[in-house]
C-alpha cells in the first residue's frame, strides 16, 4: 500500500522530507518499497504457503529487509516515528518467527 502512494500521481507527502535522502522525488523510494520489501515479503509469504524448505529463513531475511528499510527511512525522514516504530516491532516479531522456527525445523 505504502509504494502505491509513493507512486500515485500526486506528490505524497512534501518533497521536504527528503532533503537529508539520496532522493529528489518519491519514485525510487515506492519501487524500492514495492520491489524489495514487498518482495521479499512475498516470497516469504510464498514459501511458507508452499512449506519450502527454506520458509522460516526467508521469513527472517524479509523481516530484515523490513527492518532495514525502516533504519534508513528513520535516518532520511524524521517524521512519522510512530509509525515507524510500529512497524519496526512488527519486523521484530516477523524475524523471530522466522528465527524460532528455523531453530525448531533444525532440532
């Protein structure tokens, strides 16, 4: 949802949040938040659905890349902490599923 708005047709949100960001406009930032986080989030959806082996692994790395994605946005726009911060426990706890469930697929 978060990259369809970045990328509608109407600017978002003021291009003054990005000024201390590597980008001019909101375009690369909604690709990179359609095609890499919810990328990677999609391909851990599709594993586990699927139950491939490396389910709870890709789990993890989508949580991560979430996490990520949060880290830099938090450093490039300071505005909108609480919903950055949500969304950071909701990488956590997506990480620790991945994280436990590898745990218990290895024992």
């Amino acid at each position: 949802m978060g990259s369809w708005y970045l990328l509608g047709p109407s600017e978002p949100m003021p291009l003054e949040y990005l000024d201390d960001s590597p980008f001019s406009n909101y375009e690369a930032p909604g690709l990179i938040l359609l095609l890499i986080v919810g990328g990677s989030s999609l391909l851990a959806a599709i594993a586990r659905w699927r139950h491939w082996q490396s389910e709870y692994l890709l789990t993890l790395a989508a949580g991560a890349v979430l996490l990520g994605w949060l880290f830099f946005e938090f450093l490039w726009v300071p505005e909108g902490w609480a919903a950055q911060i949500v969304f950071a426990l909701v990488a956590a706890v997506i990480m620790i599923g991945g994280y436990v469930g590898q745990r218990q697929l290895a024992n």
